[in-house]
C-alpha cells in the first residue's frame, strides 16, 4: 500500500468564505465543488490541496485529514489488526471514492480514501 496524497480539512459553515480567501487572494485553483466541500490547490498532479467543508459527505462529521491510498482493502486491513476502531465505512460514495474515517492516537478524525474502479 502506498499513500498518494494527503489534503488537510477544515470545517467550516460559510464556504463562500473560503473561495474569498483561498482563489481571489491567494490564487489557488478550485479544483473540487459538491456544495457541501470546496478543495483548492494546484501544481500536478495535485500537490498542493486544502478542502473546507460544511460537512464530511454522506452525514458524517468533517475530518481533519484525507489521505488517498492505493489499496483501501490493505489500509483497512492493516489500521483493523493494529486495533484502530473503523468509526464509518468502509462505503463506497455517490461521488467516486470509496473510503472509512478512522482516528489517529491524536484523536483526529481521518478519511482513509481510494477512487472507486
């Protein structure tokens, strides 16, 4: 298993904000926009990433980071057998990820992702 990137996440309410302050100011493209989360970044492939978000998707609270793995069943079998509790997921999404939320020892919320085949 490999980690191909990792896009820090901030919960926010007010997402017309983060446009405001992310693209107009600080020049960063708007790469993704479901409504309830904006990611902005650029570079290629995508090496620079931060999402803003009113919600973490399918109801679940927003998390603090998303890291896309190569091999979701792999990272799910190795966060299981460490003892790390899956708190959602794993579930494929409407949107073409398929994914769980596990915390870190820090207690941050973290979105184990893959884009579905």
């Amino acid at each position: 298993m490999r980690v191909q990137r990792i896009v820090a996440n901030i919960g926010a309410s007010d997402l017309s904000q983060a446009k405001r302050f992310y693209q107009d100011v600080l020049g960063l493209d708007l790469l993704m926009d479901q409504g309830w989360i904006q990611t902005f970044g650029q570079g290629d492939p995508m090496s620079i990433q931060i999402s803003v978000a009113s919600e973490g998707g399918s109801g679940t609270d927003v998390p603090d980071l998303s890291i896309e793995v190569d091999d979701l069943d792999e990272a799910l079998r190795r966060m299981q057998e460490n003892g790390f509790p899956i708190e959602y997921g794993p579930a494929t999404e409407p949107w073409g990820v398929r994914r769980f939320y596990v915390r870190d020892p820090f207690g941050k919320l973290v979105n184990i992702l893959s884009h579905a085949r």
